[in-house]
C-alpha cells in the first residue's frame, strides 16, 4: 500500500486537536478491526495504517517533525519507530482506545460472529535513548558515521538475559503460558469476549523462581556500549535520525529500544545554509566592480574563483550550480545551489590624490545612472516590499 499522508489515514486537517485525532483514530480502528473483517488484507493494512498515523501525530515532537519535514523528518522513525509492527503490538500501545469504547483491549466475536484472536504473550521492548549530534556543513554534504560510547542498560552478562540463575522458567499455571487472561460478558452487541494481561506473570507467560544473582530476574543490567551511528547526506537542524535496536536492551531478551539522535548544525564562517542552497554575501571593491576581473568565494569543499563582469552592480545574483547541498534520502531532487550575493565596498576615508581622482570623474556622464539603470534598480526595490 503506498504511504498516505497521516492527517489524511485519520480524515482530519492539520490544526485538528488531541483529542480529535483519538476520536478520528477510534472510529478507524473500530471500522477496521480484523475481528469485524476476517480475511479482509486490505481491512487488515488500513488498520495497521491508522494505527501508524496515530502513533505519530498522538506524539507532540513526532508530530511537529512530521509537520515541518514530512516522511524525511521521521527518518524511519514513523509509527512504532519505524519497526514492523504486528496486531499485538499495536492491542499492546492502544489498548485504552478499545476499552473506552467498551471492547476491552482486544475484541472476541460479535454475537458469534468471528473468533477470537491468538492472545500471544507480551513482548519487552527497551526504552529508547536520546543523542544529539553536532554535525558540520561538511559532514552534511557527504554524510557521516560517528561512534559514542553510550551509558544504558545492556543484556545481562550472566543470565544471558534470561533473568534465571540456572536458565529455568516456569510456565505460568494462570494463562498457560499465553501471557493472557480472557473474560467473557453480555453487551449490546452480543456476548463478548475481552482479552487481558494476565495479572501472574504480567504478560510474560512465565514465572522465574531462582533469580539472576546479578540482575534480580530482570535480564538486564547498567552498562555500556560504543555505538556506530550513520548521519545521512543532506539533513538539517531539528531532524531526528532513528538508529534502530540500540536503545536500552529489554528485559528477558525481548526487542531493544532505539537511539533518536537529534541533528544540531554547526554554524559555518562563511556560508549560510537555504535549505538546499547555500548563501554568501561577496563585497567587491569598487574598482573590481567598475572593470571586472575575478573574486575568490568559499565552497564546502573549498574556495574557488568566479569571473567578474565589468559594471557588476551591488545586488547582482551569481548561482554556481551544485555547489549547495543533497536532499536527504531522496526526499526531493538534484543538489542544491551557492547563491552569490554581490556587494560593493565604498571606502569611506580616502587620500587627497584618490579624491582628486574621483572629483574629476564626478563631471563624468558614464558616472551618473541613466534610465535603464535607475529603472532596474527601482524595480528590485519594489519588490522588496510587494
């Protein structure tokens, strides 16, 4: 299914508020449920569909990237992360959306219509890190890896992850070892049956009676670890590049969160970064500008000299092509541009013999602006303010 914009998944415009977005996500969710559509594929990817739009705009930073960047910005870190997700995921993350409307965190059959579902045991996911890494124009030009040595939880040494001093689990005798209880009860719609964590084991469908000694059952423990984390050509401030899987470390061996690293951009001495395109401002003397010649400007991979015309005026344009920065992942096209901005440095102490000099060019007509050149110059003034 090709992605569709989230506010368009949910049928709501851009301002719509939290809560109308939980209502709009409801009201998908209900009409796609697989219970409701068994054997329906598409039913089922429209549901996970909703499900993604609404883990990203239900978060105010996710959303305010989503807003400013479009898919770019979230950087495979989309619904779930980015992961793929499954129905148990996403009755795990939104199970209060099911039980405010009275189906509990998972729906059973509609007055006999439709089966049950497989529970499946809870899943530990670690919790994610945050980075911010300072990136220069340079390392955003071609892209760059970097390596930090990051403080987190790591999988216990000892246990193996396990939580178990001698390796051993006991399957849960409440749930059977499905992690999930079920209860069924008499509703409008019928008789229903609702699924649950079960309380035993919470969720994990296993009990440890001899401890890890070193992680007290958990599987997990302090640490750390030198991560390797690749920064795309052509990002910018305020992106968030997800590295997924090197988060935190879960307990029992379950899924590791991820490391969202927030890009801060060095600021250049030169240059001034457009989006795409890159800015500097050239100040030509005014003998360079009157007779033409050549000037030197800076470019990420160093300076390089341009041709000056004769008669150049301050506020000329000069593009050189390719000399700005790529999109980032493709999102877009080409590489963008440095724009050369033209100025014109008027000194402003001058020797006797230089004043001689200019007092005799005063009386001169090509000195003065004709009416082409006054024309031109009050048409870009115009624009300033239209």
């Amino acid at each position: 299914m090709e992605k569709r914009d989230y506010y368009e998944v949910l049928g709501v415009s851009k301002t719509a508020s939290d809560a109308e977005i939980k209502a709009a996500y409801k009201k998908m969710a209900i009409k796609y449920h697989p219970d409701r559509n068994p054997g329906d594929k598409e039913a089922e990817e429209k549901f996970k569909e909703a499900a993604e739009a609404y883990d990203v705009l239900r978060d105010p930073e996710k959303r305010q990237r989503y807003d400013q960047f479009g898919f770019a910005g979230m950087n495979g870190q989309g619904g779930f992360s980015g992961q793929s997700m499954n129905m148990d995921d996403i009755f795990s993350m939104f199970g209060d959306i099911f039980s405010e409307a009275g189906f509990g965190s998972h729906f059973g059959g509609f007055g006999g219509f439709g089966g049950s579902r497989g529970g499946g045991r809870h899943t530990e996911k670690g919790s994610d890190l945050r980075l911010k890494v300072r990136v220069s124009l340079k390392e955003v030009s071609t892209g760059v890896t970097k390596k930090f040595k990051i403080n987190k939880y790591v999988t216990c040494p000892h246990c193996n992850g396990s939580g178990s001093e001698d390796g051993k689990k006991e399957t849960c005798s409440k749930c059977n070892g499905s992690g999930t209880t079920y209860r069924t009860m008499n509703t409008m719609l019928g008789r229903m049956q609702t699924q649950t964590q079960c309380e035993n084991c919470n969720g994990t469908g296993f009990i440890i009676r001899n401890k890890c000694k070193q992680c007290g059952g958990q599987g997990i423990v302090k640490g750390d670890e030198v991560v390797e984390i690749k920064i795309p050509a052509g990002v910018q401030e305020g992106m968030v590049v997800n590295v997924p899987g090197k988060g935190n470390a879960a307990r029992w061996n379950g899924v590791p969160g991820d490391i969202q690293v927030y890009i801060e951009e060095e600021p250049h001495n030169e240059l001034i970064r457009d989006g795409q395109n890159l800015q500097y401002h050239l100040l030509l003397d005014v003998p360079t500008a009157i007779l033409g010649g050549t000037a030197e400007v800076p470019t990420i991979d160093g300076r390089v000299k341009i041709k000056i015309e004769p008669g150049t005026q301050p506020g000329k344009i000069m593009r050189l092509r390719g000399k700005g920065l790529p999109v980032v992942q493709g999102y877009g096209y080409g590489t963008g541009d440095l724009i050369v901005q033209i100025g014109v440095y008027i000194p402003e102490n001058l020797s006797r013999e230089e004043k001689e000099t200019f007092e005799k060019l005063r009386t001169s007509d090509n000195m003065k602006p004709g009416a082409t050149a006054k024309n031109n110059f009050f048409q870009k003034f115009k624009t300033m303010f239209c």
